[in-house]
C-alpha cells in the first residue's frame, strides 16, 4: 500500500483534526515524513526528559542566560560571568 492509499484512509481523522484545531485557532496542515536523521536526533533528544536530567540550578540558570536568543558561546560568556 503506498502513503497516498494509507491517507486517504485516514482522511476523515485528518478533517476531524483540522476543524478541532480551526476551533482552537490553530493551523492545521499535512506535510510528509521528516527526513530519518531528524526523527533519530528529536528521538535522542527526547532521552533528556527523563527527570534525572533535571537540575534547577542550572537549569534556571541557562533559562535566564538564554531568555534573549544569543549564540550558544555569548550565553556561556554570560553565564560564566555571571557565577564568578
């Protein structure tokens, strides 16, 4: 069966999907599969959820550095600034 058969099979779902969202003001739309290396680095980095990894200390603190968008290395500049 090609993805073309198997969505259209699922059409109604989808149309549920899309009033429920136009409802909430929300847009809806339908795109392809992401490439595998995107799917396989969000499925790593989902590992990073798990409540171990959580550290309020620098957690807030990153949190504060970043709360502008900034490069990665001018928020650790600002960061170790700040701790010392």
């Amino acid at each position: 069966m090609s993805d073309v058969a198997a969505l259209r099979g699922e059409a109604a779902k989808f149309g549920a999907t899309a009033q429920a969202c136009a409802r909430a003001g929300w847009e809806y739309r339908l795109v392809g599969a992401a490439e595998k290396i995107v799917t396989v680095n969000v499925w790593w980095l989902a590992g990073y959820r798990h409540r171990r990894h959580h550290q309020p200390g620098p957690t807030d603190a990153l949190r504060q550095v970043f709360a502008r968008p900034a490069p990665s290395m001018a928020g650790r500049r600002r960061r170790v600034t700040r701790s010392r």
